[in-house]
C-alpha cells in the first residue's frame, strides 16, 4: 500500500489526468439540469456523462449517505453540483490554480464544483471525503479529533459501484501510506488541525493515510477494538484529557496499538466491505432539463456570487445575464438581490407588487426579491411586502427552507405574534436540527411568549450544536442570565 499522491490538503480537491468525454465547449449553451435525491445537478457533460455522474451520486445517497448519519438528520437542504467547462471552472469558480474541484458548506445548502475536463474517478473521492465531513458535522454534536475525521472521511470517499452493489474500504486513490515517513500513534492521536502534519504538503498525505488506517482497524478489522474506541472518543468529547481517556478506554497502551497498526500495514490486507442497494440505481429514465443560454448564465452567475467572488466578477456576470433578457423577472430578481447584497440596491417596485399578489410559482425568484427587499431596507414597508411574497411559499409541502427563515425574519422586524413565529419555526427546527438563527430566532419568540423553560432549552441546543466558540459562550450567558431564570434572582448590593 505504498501509494501517494501531491496536494491532499483539508477541503482542496486534486486534478485528475483524463478527460470527461462529451464535454460542452460553446458559451454556456449546453448546460444540462438533473435532480439525484438531495442533489442538483448542473452539467456541461453529455446526457450519457450526466447520467453516469448521477448514478454514482444516487448510489452512494442510498446507502451511505444514510447509514453515515449518526443522530440528527442532514439538514433538509439540497447540494448542488456544478460540472464546468474547463474555462469557466479555471476562470472564475477555482480559488487557485491546479484544483479539480472543490466543496463549500452553506446554510441554505450545499456546493461542490468541478473541473468536467478532469477525471472525475479521482475528483470524486476527494468531493466525497467533504461530503462525509459535512455529514458528521450536520448529524452529530460529538467533536472529534482530527485524525478521527480525516481517517473516517478518506475511509468511505473511496467508495466503488459496480452493478447496484457498492463496496467500501479499499484504500482510496490519492491516499499515502509510506513507512519511511511513520507518525507514531501517540503522535498521530495529538495532532491538531494547526500541526505541519495536517497543513503542509509535505507530511499531509501521510497523516491522511495514517489516519485512514488507523480508523479501518478500529472500525472494520478488529471487532473488539469498536467498544474502546467509540469510549474513547467520548471520553474526549467529554472533556477528559487524551491520556485519561486513552487509558480508560484501551485495555494496552499506545505502543502496543501502533505495533498493531503497522502490523496491519505490513500485511496488506484490509476487509473491504460490500453493500447491495435496496433499490437498483436508476437513472437513465430521470428528466434531464436543457438549459437555455441565459437560464445558465444566470445559474452561473448565482454559483459565483455563492462562492463570495470578487465585485467586479460577479458584476459582469450579472450584467451579462440582464443584457440579455433585461425584462426576464428572474434575472432582474437575482441581480436586485446581488445589488442588495453589494450596498447598491436597484429598483423592482413593479416586479415585489407583482409578487405581493401571492402564489408559490418560480419560488427562488421570490426568494430573491424578498431577500433583495430585507437587505436593504429594514423598514415596516418592506418587511409587510416580504410576508407577503413569501407568505405562500410556506403553504407548500416542504416550504423551501431559505424561505421560511427570511419570512421569520421579516415577522420578527414588524412584531408578529411570538406564537405565530414559533407555529413557524419549530417544524423548520426539525429540518435543520443545527442551523443556530433558527435556534436563535425560536430563543428570542419563547422568551417573549414568558416560556423561560423552552427560550433556555434553544439557548443549550445552540450550545450542543454549534461549531463556534464565540457563539457557544453567548448563549450560555443567555441561557443562564438572570432574566431566564424560573426563580427571581437575588437584588445585587
């Protein structure tokens, strides 16, 4: 397994070396549009490239994109995949040079994107390696240790579909595991994500290959090392120090488990685990949508300002689009809402009156103006305009979440009822178990309601849930302030 490869660095996907067949060279006039499960797929690959993206997709969202999730469900959010044209991935969406892709976590959903010239057999893996984070990150309120998250995410990335089964465990493509360059365990297990062996070219791949060891033979080699090792990770969840919790966990020390792991290592010999899907994958018959030239470009233009690109960039993206078709409700929606965002906001009196009539048709051009509107105007006009564009929406089955969290914003500015914000809120809640302004937002309507018990239980949920120090601390001091407390405080002298 003497296998490595350049740039395996955290969240940084790597350039393959074979192209994609198929793949779209005019001006965003063959854009390709495709719904897998949670995923939407946006595509300048053939319809046969497309579908073959979106098997693999599939496949792994029905196994172990579920059996990955361990407690709270993934945030009923989509991800969204863009395969690019070389040009358009290189020009504009790569934050450096030399990338096949990448991933970006977002609140209102998901964003991964690739080169489509490259391999997208060694892309994936590094896509799936995030994905696989974002999944642990959204379904548990464990914090773990580096070496635990890379090793788990590298350990199910390299996952393979052939003929509806799907096998997990072999070590994945980009993956390094050199002996010449050994990190002991008891190194291994301190390693923050500060530490030159997580950051630098030089020592990652090792520390990644490592980590992905060490995890196979705690997980899937050694049954008897599965009790200790979820203990251990606990422990540290708990606040114990590694050594304590290693020691209380592990029925031998630290030199007798890397004796082991480089025992492993040496035989060459790893339990590849197979899967067969409930559901054979199919996707050849699922509607696959041609975009029009300004229907991608539009796209396009939201993928970038999505990824926080420079002003001028988005701009003349932006302006492109308005070019050409300046009257089409949904270009000017998603500009005015740029606009909005950039300090500068543009005029769509006519198009938020049209709105304000109600219904749920073209609900992301609504979203757009109404978020246009909350941006740059906290006024009663304004706020009453959005309740009114949004107010529909969220009559729908699934209400789009974006949707409902800007409506709450809006009723929150101009004092609707605290129990009618928290009728609204708390299925959302269920939704996205971790999205801390839901959590806020249902805080503040309980404390207003005189319901002191439910404000302090969202104020401990913000402190279970989130990944923010700064944020953790805040709301322990609100859940523990005097104002929330059941029994009246002692005057202060």
């Amino acid at each position: 397994m003497h296998i490595s490869i350049q740039n395996h660095l955290p969240s940084i996907l790597l350039a393959g070396t074979f192209a994609l067949p198929s793949i779209a060279l005019a001006d965003r006039s063959d854009w390709r549009e495709m719904t897998v499960g949670h995923f939407e797929l946006f595509s300048t690959l053939s319809d046969s490239g497309t579908r073959n993206v979106a098997r693999q997709l599939q496949g792994f969202d029905e196994t172990l994109g579920e059996m990955l999730q361990t407690g709270d469900r993934l945030p009923d959010t989509p991800t969204r995949i863009y395969l690019l044209s070389d040009r358009d991935f290189n020009q504009y969406a790569a934050p450096r040079p030399g990338l096949g892709g990448f991933f970006q976590e977002g609140r209102f959903g998901n964003i991964m994107v690739v080169d489509a010239d490259k391999n997208f057999g060694l892309v994936r893996v590094a896509l799936f390696h995030e994905f696989i984070h974002y999944i642990q990150r959204s379904t548990s309120t464990q914090k773990y240790p580096p070496w635990y998250t890379e090793g788990y995410a590298e350990l199910f990335s390299g996952f393979q579909l052939k003929d509806n089964k799907l096998s997990v465990g072999d070590l994945p493509a980009g993956t390094a595991l050199l002996r010449t360059q050994w990190i002991p365990v008891e190194r291994l297990l301190a390693i923050k994500q500060t530490d030159p062996e997580y950051q630098t070219e030089r020592l990652a791949p090792q520390f990644y290959g490592e980590s992905w060891a060490l995890v196979h033979l705690l997980l899937f080699d050694d049954k008897t090392l599965s009790a200790p090792t979820l203990g251990y990770l606990a422990n540290l969840d708990g606040g114990v120090p590694e050594p304590e919790a290693f020691a209380t966990a592990f029925p031998f020390d630290k030199a007798t488990l890397d004796a082991h792991l480089r025992k492993f290592v040496d035989g060459r010999r790893i339990l590849v685990k197979v899967i067969t899907l409930r559901n054979p994958v199919v996707v050849d018959q699922a509607p696959l949508t041609r975009l029009t030239p300004v229907q991608a470009d539009t796209e396009f233009t939201r993928l970038i300002w999505r990824l926080n690109k420079p002003k001028v960039m988005v701009d003349a993206l932006a302006a492109k689009a308005a070019t050409e078709r300046p009257d089409d409700p949904s270009v000017r929606a998603l500009v005015a809402r740029i606009a909005a965002h950039q300090g500068d906001p543009t005029a769509i009196d006519d198009l938020a009156a049209a709105l304000t009539k109600g219904g749920v048709s073209d609900p992301q051009e609504r979203i757009d103006v109404a978020d246009a509107l909350l941006f740059a105007n906290s006024g009663d006009p304004a706020n009453r305009q959005a309740l009114s564009i949004l107010g529909d929406l969220l009559q729908v089955e699934v209400p789009p979440v974006e949707a409902v969290e800007l409506w709450a914003t809006a009723a929150g500015r101009i004092g609707i009822s605290p129990a009618q914000i928290v009728a609204v809120l708390e299925p959302l809640r269920v939704r996205v178990p971790h999205d801390t302004a839901v959590l806020r937002s249902l805080a503040r309507a309980y404390e207003a309601m005189g319901d002191k018990a439910k404000s302090r239980d969202a104020y401990n949920q913000i402190i279970l849930v989130s990944h923010s120090p700064e944020e953790r601390l805040w709301a322990q001091q609100q859940a523990d302030s005097a104002r929330l407390q059941d029994t009246p405080q002692p005057a202060s002298r």
